[in-house]
C-alpha cells in the first residue's frame, strides 16, 4: 500500500479527491488578522475580495509537523510527501522534521520520502501522479525517489497575473514599478527556476499577448510532449485557461491536459485572473 500525500498548494482534480491513495496537508492563509484554513471550505471569491481590500495582502503560514505526521499515520507501507517549493515554503522543512519526528515515535517497517517540488500548484499534482504511475507500474521504493527526482528536474512551471497587487503589497515588488506595470498595461510572464525560485521571463503589454508569449515558452521548453501531462491552473477565469489549453492543443499534442481551478496558497499567488501552467 502507498500513500501521496500533498500540501494543499498542489490542486487535486475531482479524481484525485475521490482517490484514497492522496491526501492534503493544509496551509494557513491571513488577511488582516483573518485566517483561512486552506482546504476543502476554501471560498475563493471571498479570499479575493479581502485581498482587494487589504492594504498590506495575504500571508500564508506552512503545515505544522503535527499535521505531517497525522498524515503519515495508517497502513501504507509508502509514503511520498510532496511539498511547495523550499525555495518560497517552510512546507517542506516542516515534512522532514514530522518524519524524524515520526520515525523516532515508530518502529514499523513504513518507508517515507520527502519531495521538494521545486515548484507549486499544479507542479506539485504532476509530481504526485508520477509517482502513483511508478507505484501502479510495480516499481519500488527507491526506484520511484529516484525516478520521481529525475522527473522532477525536468518539470518547469509558468505563470502569467493579471495583477501585480499582491507582489507589491508583500513588499516583492517596488510600488514604482508596480505603478509602471500597471499604468502600460504590462502582464509579466514568470516561471520557476531550477532551484525552485521564481523568476521572470518575459512580459507584454495586454494579457492575451503575455498568455501568447507564455505558451511560446512552454513550448520551446517542453520536449517529447506526446509522452508528458501537461496541467493548467487558474484563478477565477475558466475562459481564459480554455483559450490557453485550446491554443496550446493547436500547436502541439500532449499526452493528457488538465484543467483546475486554484486553491487557496495558488490563488493567493496567482491572484484573480491568473494562469499557471506545469509541465
């Protein structure tokens, strides 16, 4: 038996709700001194509007140890933890510790690893079904950590926000910049570095020019396509993530492409109107 378990930054699909092999640990979101559990009762539309009318955004606070380790609780004798990015989380320090914690309190034979993404949102949800692909093909333990890591070096993460709001208001962004930005009507393209960083790639003015130059470069990064899941994660615009998956479908054929909605930490992230895409 195994289990995936995965900080709720990772978007589930409806499937993978209903699949007893995942599990999510929840972060915490604040706004204003209100707190937000990320998980299942999450509303969107209302954690957007306060943070539109937050004059210093949203703050997010990682899975504690305790939650980890009520994760790792159960039958499963393999347990794969798949966490946000180290590189903008204490979500995956928080894991280790909960297994040394765990492993000192048990003495059974269950075997836990712990996967730094290196990415976030749907990155995290690539990761986990690769790993049930591994586990549902026979591979072992340590054949799958190795694999997995492999797999997650080759993964890359994009983004494009409709608003840089929230990155000013976390102190990312000077306020002149931000008043530059969004005086040209100028949408950054951003992605994830190998390390797990976030940075920029391009920008445009307008957003489907941004989303266009987006696409370009997941493409011309992305190889053997036919044999990859490529997975698409927005923030309150279904429109818009259509128009991406159909354009992306016009120019190039993936295995599989998937659709979800942001949840809490991604929506914070990627703000209203955002695209994230992972592959």
């Amino acid at each position: 038996m195994y289990r995936i378990v995965v900080d709720s930054c990772g978007e589930f699909t409806e499937a993978l709700k209903k699949d007893e092999h995942f599990v999510s640990v929840s972060l915490e979101l604040e706004v204003d001194g209100y707190r937000i559990k990320d998980d299942a009762s999450f509303d969107q539309l209302d954690f957007l509007r306060r943070v539109k009318e937050s004059p210093v955004g949203p703050k997010s606070s990682c899975p504690s140890p305790e939650q980890y380790m009520s994760a790792y609780e159960g039958e499963a004798e393999h347990v794969y933890v798949v966490t946000l990015s180290g590189k903008l989380s204490g979500s995956y320090n928080s894991a280790v510790l909960a297994k040394n914690l765990y492993e000192d309190e048990h003495k059974d034979e269950k075997q836990i690893y712990i996967f730094d993404s290196r990415s976030a949102s749907i990155g995290e949800t690539l990761v986990g079904l690769k790993i049930q692909e591994y586990e549902e093909a026979g591979d072992s333990f340590d054949e799958i950590v190795r694999k997995t890591e492999d797999y997650i070096d080759s993964v890359n993460t994009f983004f494009v926000l409709e608003t840089l709001e929230t990155l000013r208001k976390n102190g990312r962004l000077s306020n002149l910049k931000a008043f530059i930005a969004n005086t040209l009507n100028i949408k950054p393209v951003m992605g994830s570095t190998d390390e797990g960083s976030i940075c920029q790639l391009d920008q445009a003015r307008g957003m489907n020019k941004a989303l266009d130059k987006m696409v370009q470069s997941v493409l011309a990064k992305t190889k053997d396509c036919e044999n990859r899941i490529l997975a698409i994660s927005h923030c309150n615009c279904p429109e818009r993530a259509r128009a991406v998956r159909e354009k992306i479908e016009s120019m190039m054929h993936f295995k599989k492409i998937i659709v979800v909605d942001t949840a809490g930490v991604s929506s914070m992230y990627a703000n209203d109107g955002g695209v994230i895409i992972a592959v």
